[in-house]
C-alpha cells in the first residue's frame, strides 16, 4: 500500500511540473508528398498553438501527389512516425522522474491527419425552398444541408467538406435564416469533393497501422484518424481575420501539388488543386543532363524566379568539368514559374471573386526561391507576403515553425477539437529499464523481475493450499 501511494505522488508530481496536461495534448499529420510531418502540440486558451515536439520522415514512393499510392508502404511510414511521437511524449511527460518504477506510459489515440490531393476541387450549389406564411425553422435549414450533401456529383468523387456560403430570403443574404418570414429561401454551399480513393487509401492505410499480432506492447498503435482538409484550415494558422473579410487568395506550392484558396467575407469562396508543384522545376533543371538529387541542390542553393534579378551571375562547379552560371538556371526556373502563375491566373478568373484579391498569400516549401513574391506581384499586379504562422504561443520555438513550410501542418493541429492522449492501461505497460527488488535491494533486469514475480506466485500459491 506504501508503494502504491508513493507512486501515486509521484505521478500527480510528475504532472505537475509539466506545463499541460497530457489529455489536453493534440497530434497532427501532415502527408507531403516529400515528407510525412508529424507535430505534437496543444492549444492554448488564447487561441494559440504551442508545439512541443515536431518530426518528419520521408513519404517518397508512397505518396504522390498528395495521394497515397502505396499502402504498405505509407502505412509503414505513418506507423514509425507515430511510434516515434509517442516516445518523445513519454520522454517528455516523464521528464522529471528518475525512477523507472514510477514512469507513466502514455500512448496516442487521436491523429488529425490533413487531406491533400490534386483531385481536390470546391463546387458551388445552390438549392432553393418555397415557404408558407410560417418563419424558417432550424429543421428546413437542416433539411436543405442534407439536400445539399446529396448534391450529385460523379460516382468515382466523394463530399468531403462542406463551407455554407451564404443564405438569402426573397433575395435579401441574411446570416442566419432562422425566423425570418419569406416566400422563398435559397441557400449557397461550396461543396469540397475528391476522387473516392483519396479517402480509402488512407482508411486502408490505417487499418494496416492498427492491425498488429505482436504481443510487445510498444510496438502495438491504435489510433482513430481525424481527415481535415488542409487548405481550409491552412488560413486559420496564416491569415488574420482582416484578410479573410477584404478579400485574399492564399497559394500553398508543394513539391507535386498547388493549391488555391480564395477567401472573401470572412468565408472560403473557392478552392483547386492544381497537380503541378517545385518537382517539375527540378526537372526542368534535369534536362540540362543532371543527376536529379543535384538539380534538387542547384534549385534550392542558387534559384530564382527572376532571371532579370540575378545582378552578379555565379559559376557553379557541378564537377567532372561541368558547370552552370546561376543566370542560364534562373531562365529555366522563370520559364517554369511563368507557366505556373499563368495557369493559377486562369483559375483566379474562373472563380469570379478576382475583383475581390485585396492581397496574395503565399506557404509551402515549393515557394521557397529568390523573387518568388516578386514575380507573383508582377504577374498579378496585387501585393503579394510570405505566409509566416501567426498563431504559435511565446512558449513555441516561432522562429523556426513560423517558416513557410511548417504552414499546412499547424493548419491541421488548429482544426483540432480533442486530445489524442491517454494513460496506457498499466497491465500493458513493460518497462524496459532495471527494478530494484524491494527485499534484497538487488538490481534486476526486466526479465528476472517477471521470472522472480512469477516463482513468488506460485510459492504463494503452494503454502495457501
């Protein structure tokens, strides 16, 4: 009984001298079609993020596009980076115990994982109702959501967001429809659909991270996967609310993918996802007939999205008695981004809310060359700022997540509703660390410790019959 109590007291002061509760920590997921981002974190009261711990590893092979393409493989990935999570949760709840008696497993439940994929489009609907002389009520507005979900779309695409845009009664937009008196209601949604298999692939892929026949309690991972859509929830981290009333379109160029979001009235208005990304930069450097990890190296070291801003031209040494002058790469790289921006152009006037850009937004890694914003502002005409994450608490490391790259996953951690951490059951905890024997003071490893308990028992066992 002394035992338990005293562990006990440790636990509560391990606790305490942790600046957050376990319950109250978040897990989120991001899967670039480079890498797989994993960040544990928790919101703060305010409204802000603090992220406590953040890893990555490599999704080549698996995820293209945005899109799982390799289950076992992907599966394999996601799983590693979770278990790596885990560990440096445990190491860090259990920072301030030295006692390996007195350690508190916790284990991930919960992951907010954030949809990509370049078959990811935002359609308008519009529905309409007839009334009588009775006011809306909240079961016709419920109704014509559920209409709206039912919204026919092809069989290979699924609904897997939905904004509500606006509602209007006899012509008048209204905030809320509820009460009003009026002949005819109509109601605008933007409808966010993908491919089917955008989803099932990822459901598969954690059936394989859940499935598991080992009896080693660490290697085992039961996580419930939360899909957000990244884009939505990607201005919630980067752009301010101002921005998102005025009038703002944020581009979000990954290595495969480019998305664009155009917000007006505080509300997202319209939503693609191009399938285009830095990748086919780096081919275009390729051509020149080199190895492509080195093209990779040259776009990011010495690229430029203006050939005309390059004032002093540099001869890189490629080896072998090959060279390039960073003034040829920036008219290929130029070349790449013109045809980008042209496309992105075209999608801004399909929108019809062009009138409306008061200014451009601009994340992800892809967009990380010399003049970037400057060549969009020369394409576009509108003022155009890297997009830092302006929602991350003084406790967090802002310097270093507040970079470009870091801006879809903590859009993903900011949709977050619940925690995804737990006290794993203590008949599953297995301490790999030595005991010491409570009679002789002997340290024992492990494995003596559940052989001397298991003898004990049955020594027990004897003597009571």
């Amino acid at each position: 009984m002394m035992g338990r109590w005293f562990a006990q007291k440790n636990r509560r002061s391990i606790m305490d001298d942790v600046k957050i509760k376990y319950s109250e920590v978040v897990v989120a997921v991001d899967l670039g079609s480079r890498n797989i981002r994993g960040v544990i974190g928790h919101k703060t009261k305010e409204g802000k993020l603090d992220v406590l711990r953040t890893i990555s590893v490599p999704s080549e092979n698996c995820i293209v596009n945005g899109v799982v393409i390799n289950i076992d493989s992907a599966a394999l990935q996601i799983k590693q980076l979770i278990m790596k999570l885990r560990n440096l949760l445990n190491g860090m709840l259990n920072s301030s115990s030295d006692d390996p008696s007195v350690r508190i497993s916790y284990d991930i439940t919960d992951v907010y994982v954030g949809l990509h994929g370049k078959s990811i489009h935002g359609e308008v609907n519009e529905l309409s109702h007839c009334l009588g002389p009775d006011p809306v009520s909240e079961e016709i507005v419920h109704s014509m959501e559920i209409e709206n979900k039912r919204m026919r779309i092809d069989a290979s695409r699924r609904i897997i967001d939905v904004v509500p845009l606006e509602y209007s009664v006899d012509g008048m937009v209204v905030d809320n429809p509820v009460g009003c008196v009026c002949h005819e209601l109509r109601a605008r949604f933007l409808n966010v659909h993908a491919e089917s298999y955008v989803l099932d692939n990822l459901n598969k892929c954690f059936d394989r991270i859940n499935e598991s026949s080992s009896s080693d309690a660490a290697s085992i991972i039961k996580v419930t996967p939360h899909y957000v859509l990244s884009s939505c929830h990607l201005s919630d981290a980067v752009l301010s609310s101002g921005q998102k009333e005025v009038g703002c379109m944020l581009l979000d160029f990954g290595a495969q993918t480019t998305s664009l979001s155009i917000y007006h009235e505080k509300k997202l208005r319209y939503l693609h996802v191009f399938n285009f990304g830095s990748d086919l930069i780096t081919d275009d450097i390729a051509s020149l007939r080199l190895p492509w990890g080195m093209s990779e190296k040259l776009k990011t070291d010495f690229g430029h999205a203006m050939q005309s801003m390059v004032v002093k031209p540099v001869v890189v040494d490629l080896g072998g008695g090959r060279e390039v002058d960073t003034l040829t790469l920036a008219g290929i790289i130029e070349s790449r981004v013109s045809d980008f921006l042209a496309r992105i152009g075209s999608a801004m006037m399909l929108s019809g809310y062009s009138a409306h850009i008061d200014s451009i937004v601009v994340v992800g890694g892809g967009s990380k060359l010399g003049n970037m914003i400057e060549k969009i502002e020369k394409e576009t005409g509108i003022p155009t700022r890297f997009g830092d994450v302006r929602v991350l608490s003084s406790d967090s490391e802002a310097e270093k997540f507040a970079d470009v790259s870091y801006a879809s996953v903590m859009g993903v951690m900011m949709s977050a509703e619940v925690g995804g951490v737990i006290v794993r059951d203590s008949s599953e905890v297995r301490h790999k660390k030595s005991k010491k024997d409570s009679k002789t003071g002997w340290i024992l490893p492990s494995l003596w410790v559940k052989v001397k308990d298991r003898v004990e028992g049955k020594v027990d066992e004897f003597f009571e019959e």
